[in-house]
C-alpha cells in the first residue's frame, strides 16, 4: 500500500495533452474580446488596460473611482462603455464582474469547476489559500504588534526545520536588512537548545517559528526549550490547533498548497513578508539607515546584475 506522499505523488502526475480546442477561455482573453474589433480612443485605450491589467478590482469600481484610477473623465468612461456596444459604464461594469470572480475562483465565468490539468488546479488552490489569508489581514493589529515585537527583540531567533528550513531562512536573510542582530536556528536537539539560551541570555525575547507539514517533534521541542528560557514565541504554521499552537504566545495560520506531490507555500511567503513589513513600520529609521548601507555596500561590491 503506498504511503500517502506517495499517493500523492500518484495522484497530482501531471498529464500531458488535456487541453482540448473547447476548453473554457482565460478570464484576461474573455476581456481582450471584450474591447477587440472596435476602434478605440487614447483615452479609451488606456481605460482597457486598467481593467485588462487590474481586472478583480476594476470590475467592481464605481464609474468615479475608475476614472480617477485611470485620470480620465467620468463622460469618458461613458463613451468607452457605449462604444464597446453597452448601454452605459453599469453594463459593462455587470458584464465584466463574473469574469473577475472567475479569475478569482480559478473556476470558469458559469461556477462550473472544470480543471485543465493537475498544474492549473494546484495554482487555483493556492488561490484560494491566498484568499484566505486576505481575509485574515482584514484586521492588521495581530501583525503590526508582533512586528514590533520582533523588532524590539535584540537579538531576534528565526527558528525553521526539517520542511521549514526554506521559509526561516528567507525571513531571516530579509530579516537582517532591518533588524541588527538576527540569528536563525535550522538545526533541533541540543543545537537548538544552545542556540536558544545564547539569545535569551543576549536579550532576546523573542522568537519566530515556522512550522510546515509535516510537523516536526523537533520544532515542538524547541519551542518547549524556547520558553523554558524565557523567551516567547511567535509561530507561523497551516494549522489553527494542535500542541505546536499551544506552546505559541502567538500564531498566524497560513494554509499550504497539497495538490502535488510537495506543498507550496504562497501563503506563509505573503505573510512572512507582511510580518517583514510590519517590522519595517515599527522603526522606519532603523530601517531607512540599515537599507542605506545595504545598497551602498552592494554597489560598493557589486553584488547584482545591472538592471
């Protein structure tokens, strides 16, 4: 019997020559047909794009709000809308608001769910995690205090195992362009341990944890170990409950994807960088002095390509 990665595995195999000539149109390519065959203004042209380019939003905007975003006039709006053969911007407005929530939905226009092919299922999940978490950010306060938790920590403990390595190690290195002493912790056992008690000792009062499934007992542990020196712990996981939220002082949840054979992780990065963000807001001079030098260093050394 296999195991369930394996399963998985199985089950997400990517199967080549699915698309058929029928297969329902993308939502950008059911707008673009929407404005194509008719002769368009400057003006006009530029008011296609907006909603091409920002379709889940422009969908729903009020004809003053369009305008404003795109800086043409409210009757230009109208004359776009009647020259595409719609009685007025509230038409246009019905007709495009479907195909955003289609492009939303990863679903076609009808509700209907019709997938193409494993790949295009898995991107429509993480879709769906990403608006879960939007739901969640409707309420900043959560994020803006633990950022200036984090970032009032001196040192700061990024904690990530196992599956988590990836994500802790992004944080941290982003972490270290704002905040002066960031220390990540990859490695359980006594390792962590050892680790966790130089910070405490150091002053530090906090630490991030990431963990992703499978759940380690080693993250358990150090935790546990964590606030056996007395540190506090902030986590950031894909579930809401278990024994790894119990042992949090605090916990942002952050669904992964699970349609292939290995998660992704769109959700936790997007509110891994909000976390960053939030630190950033908590001491803008720190950060405006600590980004100065970077750029200056890099240009000094040349670490990246010209643009």
């Amino acid at each position: 019997m296999p195991s369930g990665q394996q399963a998985r595995a199985q089950a997400s195999a990517i199967t080549p020559g699915r698309r058929s000539p029928e297969a329902e149109p993308a939502p950008a390519d059911k707008v673009r047909a929407l404005f194509g065959g008719h002769r368009l203004s400057p003006a006009q042209r530029r008011i296609a794009q907006y909603i091409t380019d920002h379709l889940t939003e422009a969908a729903f905007l009020s004809i003053t709000d369009l305008a404003d975003r795109v800086g043409v006039s409210q009757p230009s709006v109208t004359r776009f809308a009647t020259s595409l053969g719609f009685a007025g911007y509230p038409a246009l407005r019905e007709a495009l608001q479907p195909i955003a929530l289609s492009a939303v939905a990863g679903a076609p226009a009808t509700g209907e769910e019709i997938r193409r092919n494993e790949l295009q299922a898995a991107v429509d999940a993480e879709i769906a995690n990403l608006e879960s978490l939007r739901r969640v950010f409707a309420d900043t306060e959560q994020v803006l205090d633990i950022g200036r938790e984090l970032a009032r920590s001196v040192p700061l403990t990024v904690l990530g195992l196992r599956i988590s390595v990836s994500l802790a190690e992004y944080f941290a290195y982003a972490a270290k362009r704002i905040h002066p002493d960031v220390r990540l912790v990859s490695r359980g056992g006594s390792v962590a341990y050892d680790a966790l008690l130089q910070s405490r000792e150091a002053g530090g009062t906090w630490v991030l944890a990431f963990a992703m499934p499978r759940h380690a007992n080693e993250t358990l542990g150090a935790m546990r170990a964590a606030r056996s020196t007395g540190l506090r712990v902030a986590l950031i996981t894909d579930q809401a409950l278990g024994p790894l939220v119990e042992e949090a002082d605090a916990a942002f949840t952050a669904p992964t994807g699970s349609r292939l054979v290995f998660d992704s992780y769109a959700a936790p990065g997007v509110l891994s960088a909000a976390i960053l963000q939030a630190m950033a807001d908590a001491d803008p001079e720190r950060t405006q002095l600590r980004l100065e030098k970077y750029e200056q260093a890099a240009e000094q050394h040349a670490f990246f390509l010209e643009d």
